[in-house]
C-alpha cells in the first residue's frame, strides 16, 4: 500500500486545506444561506449538523475521493463478513457480530458465529430474570478494568432511567483498594451479587479485587454470590465459581468494544432483556447505515473523515465530547478508550512509522457543568477544539423550564464557537471559527444508546483505515504490566532487595519502602 502522504488524493487535501485553512464560518454561512440546511444527514433518528465545520462543499468531495482511494468500502465489508483483520494478534473483528439477528451469517474459521452469540444471550437473559425476580439480591457489583468496566457502568449510567430501581448496581475497577472499600462499604454480603469479568480469569486488577470479594462475603458460599464473564473455566472453577454461572466470549471481540457481549450482563440486569435487545437492535441499525450508505451521506463515515481533517491537516490534538444528557456523564470516558486505545498509533499496518498525526485525545464533560469548567478554552485559548455536541429533544425527566434551558445552552454554545464575536475590548472578543458537531435525537432510550455507540465505533474504524494503522491491538498497554510485575516483588521483600531499573525508578522504589 502506497505511503498516505504520497497518494494523490491525499496531496491533493493538502494543496485545498492551504487554500480553505484561513476560510472564517462567517463568510461560509453568509455565502450559503441554505449552508445549516445542506450540510446535514440523518440515519434512524439520529440526526448530525456538520454544517459548522471549517469545509466546502469540495473539502467533502476530497475527504470521500481519499476515503475511497483507501479502500474503506471494501475495508467494511471485510470486517463485517470475519476476516482477521487484527493482524498482529491475527483475529477477525467482529464486535458486530454480536448484535446481528438470529436470520444472519458470519463465518469465523468455517463456522457460523451467530447462533453461539445468540444462545449465549439467551442464557444472559434468563440468568437476568432470575436475579431480577429473586428478592434476597439487592446489589450487584461489577469488577472489571477497562472494557469489562468503562462500558457496563457508562451504559447502567446512561440507561439508569429503564434500571430495575430496588437493585443498586456498584463497579469497582481500579486496584487501589479504595475502589473496592467504598463501592462495598454499605453493603450486606447476603444481599451482593459479585460479577467478575476477566477473560482469562487471571487480569491482575480484577483477579485482586476479586478475591477481596471473596473475603469480603465471609463464610458465604461463593457460587451463590460470584458468577463470572470468561472462557477459562478451569480458572473460574478453582475460584469457587459454578460453571452454569460462567459467561463466555470470544477472541474476535476487543474488551473496549465488548459491552454488548457478556461484558454487557450488569447491564441487562439493570434494565432487563427485552431493552438490552434493543440496545443491540440500535447497535445493529447503525452497523447497517455504515454498511451501506454512500460516504457523503454516511454518519460515522462522515465524523471520522472530519476527524481526520482536523487532526491530520490543522494539527488538532484532541476532541470535546460534550454531552447535554446528564445521563450520558460517563460517555465522554468510554470514548477515550474506543477511540485512544484504537488509533494511539505511529506505526502502520506494515510495521512503518507513520509521518502524520494519528489518533486525537477525546475528553469531555456534561452541558452545561462544562461551559464553567473549560469552555472559556476552547472559546478563547490559542488551542483548535473540534467540539461534539450531543443533545435530545425530549428529556426523560421534563421538569418545569430545565430542558428548554439545557438546550437553548447546547445551541448558544456551538453558535458562539462557530461565530464569535467583535468587540472593542480585545477581552471581549471572541474570534469564533472554532468547528463542532451536533447531534440531535428524540430521546434517550437504549436503542439510540447503541446507536450512538456503533456510530463511534465505526468513526474509530474510518480513521483507522485512512491513517493504516492496527485499530484492534493495544500493545501500547502491556510494556507497564511487565514491569509492574516485576516491581511487586521489589516492594514486598523482606530485605533490601537489588534493584537494577534506572535512578530515578531505584529512588522511588526505596522511598515507598522507607515510608510504608
């Protein structure tokens, strides 16, 4: 595959940003005045205005034209249809595979992995209705680390309108044992339902703060309050932990992209099969508008090649994910891992380094806690800020003035970015250009939820196809986990032990011992 910088298409994106880059939306808005109308798509009710970025109609036209040099089309198809396109761990990507209906085909290694998916939730589903029903558990805790966490609480806490309300639904990842103590400090052991979710049973974080659970439940049997989400069953039965309550998934399922799989089970808990079903009918929807829909109007197609514009070309490091749902308080974290542990890359498919920007930082906060925050930033910094607005036309809680208010906010704020201000006082002025999304649905509901979800996970493969880079491996995290377990150790000797790390980690590692 040629270099990205050498293809045509590519030089051609440059020689137009060095014509477009001083273009002010100001100008762009009085030339069209049909501008807000035109550029603006919508896919099953989710409904994108990417009229307040800095392109032309022939910015558009060059993104696709690079899109399709790319090959993204046949990158698509590739995926959906099982073919290891994780190279370096050379397995097929298949997270969609897990929200296909029962009627669909995908062969992994000459077998249909459809029906497993669906028997697999089916078995999540009457496991639910058991727990829903039985009166004696009235907390459930979920202990994972990454994709078995950042998922299961950013979707119980964006769906906690359509939660079960006499359960209370706790998730501890993090080993500092803080995590653990306070998720669990009120709680009554008879009461507690301990998910463990580890694919290999033996992830250090979650293997420690599980077995401080153990402890923790006493003399308690431990198959009565412990199930687990893993394919290790030797592990999970030497854990005290039946079988029949063990939850399995598969390799060509990447833990950031895992929430709808067995990972998922919390959640169904919380908000019952029939609206995890529909999560999964949201997920699939927007699977099948990215599969099928020309780029020009493809939503996540469209996102992930504005992505790549801003930070490719203006050199923008990061994205605001800037939900106006307080609901969705968690999303902008479950994004730094899609998007991050993705496309945080400098080398490409074939093992080069790459001579562009690659993967931006997302972050983000709720509207309007943020405009008190951070916003004066991104308004008035010497920083680019790509914003994503996320709002809904109809609150799940409708309280007096509130959503009118909240929304009239999300509005103001992508107009002040895009337009400024000219004052006398240069304090006052606010010099606008600064580019933004906006997404509009209804509601909330746990089918848009997984739309909007898929919508980023496809944003996440677009960028990942035009920048050649391996999306679905994150070697990045295991160089901290050897050392760290090599450390161990050092900490807990006895004597003094020799240690044989730089100055600095030496130092370090004695003053913790001294003061411990």
């Amino acid at each position: 595959m040629p270099n990205l910088t050498q293809r045509a298409t590519w030089q051609a994106l440059t020689a137009h940003y060095r014509q477009v880059k001083d273009l002010h939306l100001r100008q762009l808005f009085a030339d069209d005045s049909k501008r807000g109308e035109r550029l603006a798509v919508e896919a099953g009710g989710l409904y994108l205005d990417y009229s307040k970025n800095r392109v032309t109609d022939e910015t558009i036209r060059l993104l696709v034209a690079l899109a399709e040099d790319c090959q993204l089309r046949d990158r698509i198809e590739v995926m959906f249809r099982g073919d290891k396109i994780n190279l370096t761990e050379n397995r097929a990507v298949l997270h969609t595979a897990l929200r296909a209906p029962q009627t669909a085909s995908v062969i992994v290694d000459g077998k249909n992995v459809v029906p497993e998916v669906h028997a697999v939730l089916d078995r999540m589903a009457e496991f639910s209705n058991r727990i829903r029903a039985d009166k004696r558990i009235k907390n459930i805790v979920n202990i994972g680390i990454g994709g078995s966490d950042l998922g299961p609480v950013m979707a119980y806490e964006a769906l906690r309108y359509y939660s079960q309300r006499n359960l209370t639904f706790r998730f501890v990842a993090n080993v500092d044992g803080t995590d653990f103590a306070e998720a669990t400090h009120d709680l009554i052991p008879a009461e507690t339902l301990f998910i463990v979710a580890s694919k290999t049973f033996t992830t250090q974080e979650t293997m420690t703060n599980a077995l401080t659970a153990r402890q923790w439940i006493g003399n308690l049997p431990v198959h009565e309050h412990f199930v687990a989400i893993s394919t290790n069953e030797t592990e999970v039965k030497k854990f005290g932990i039946d079988p029949k309550n063990m939850f399995g998934f598969w390799d060509w399922v990447g833990g950031r992209y895992s929430m709808d799989s067995a990972i998922g089970l919390s959640t169904m808990i919380a908000i019952g099969p029939e609206n995890f079903r529909a999560m999964l009918a949201g997920f699939h929807a927007m699977d099948e508008h990215y599969r099928t829909t020309p780029f020009e109007k493809n939503l996540p197609a469209l996102m992930g090649l504005l992505g790549v514009w801003y930070t490719s070309f203006f050199g923008a490091e990061t994205v605001a994910v800037l939900p106006y749902d307080q609901y969705l308080k968690r999303f902008p974290a479950y994004l730094q891992q899609l998007t991050m542990e993705s496309n945080g890359k400098s080398v490409t498919l074939d093992g080069k380094r790459v001579d562009y920007q690659t993967g931006a930082i997302y972050w983000g906060e709720p509207g309007t806690n943020g405009q008190h925050s951070f916003y004066q930033l991104i308004h008035q910094g010497t920083k680019l800020i790509p914003c994503d607005f996320i709002g809904f036309a109809k609150s799940l809680n409708p309280t007096g003035a509130h959503h009118d208010l909240l929304m009239a906010n999300l509005f103001a704020q992508s107009e002040a970015l895009a337009f400024g201000k000219i004052a006398d006082e240069p304090h006052r002025t606010f010099d606008g250009n600064r580019p933004s999304n906006t997404l509009l649905a209804e509601r909330l509901t746990p089918e848009m939820l997984g739309k909007l979800v898929a919508l980023y996970e496809h944003v996440v493969f677009t960028q990942g196809v035009i920048w050649n880079v391996g999306t679905f491996d994150q070697w990045g995290v295991q160089l901290g986990k050897v050392l760290a377990q090599q450390i161990v150790p050092e900490l807990e000797a006895s004597t003094e032990p020799t240690l044989r790390h730089d100055s600095s980690t030496n130092t370090l590692i004695r003053r913790y011992r001294q003061c411990r």
